[in-house]
C-alpha cells in the first residue's frame, strides 16, 4: 500500500466535522510526549496509526474519479469489501465466484 501513495501526504484540518478530533489527537500527543508516562510510546504508536488511516482516508476521497488502483478502488463499498476479504486472507485461493458470494456481488 504504501508504495501506492505520493511521497508526502499533507493532513490539511480546514473545517470539516474530523478537524476537531484531529487537532485533539494532536494535542493529546504533544501532551503525551511531554509527560512521558508510562505506556507513553504505545499510546503514541496508536495515535500515530489513527492520523494516518485518517490520512489516506483523506487522500483517496481526494482521488479523481477516473483513478485508477486499488486504493481508488476503496471509494466503492463492494470493492472495498473484496479487497477486505482478499487482504484478510490471503492464502486462500479466490475465484471470481468466491469473491463476488462474499461481497454480496454476482460474478
């Protein structure tokens, strides 16, 4: 996945109803850094996943239409349950059949 991805990608807050969450989870953060409890590095490592799923949320909603790729492939709600179920098992052998049963999908 990440190789899909530009070289930077810019968390932009503007006013969207996540700003405020994010600016918070930024805050706590900073807060925990500064405090260094305790537990501080694990707390840090989950917020860190947090902003960047939100990140690439971010990102792939700001994809053209015309896009191609499975990250833009995540924008419809089918294809992103297959690419789901294949990522969450991968050492099963899908079909087409398989896939399109499991995604409430025909083939």
């Amino acid at each position: 996945m990440i190789s899909t991805l530009p070289p930077v990608l810019k968390l932009g807050l503007g006013e969207s109803g996540a700003a405020e969450r994010i600016r918070s989870t930024f805050q706590y953060a900073a807060e925990e850094v500064a405090a260094g409890r305790p537990g501080s590095e694990t707390v840090l490592a989950k917020l860190s996943e947090l902003l960047f799923v939100e990140t690439v949320r971010r990102y792939v909603e700001t994809l053209p239409q015309g896009q191609a790729g499975w990250l833009a492939g995540l924008r419809d709600t089918h294809v992103a349950r297959a690419l789901a179920l294949i990522h969450n098992d991968l050492a099963r052998p899908w079909t087409v059949d398989d896939l399109g049963r499991e995604a409430g999908l025909s083939r």
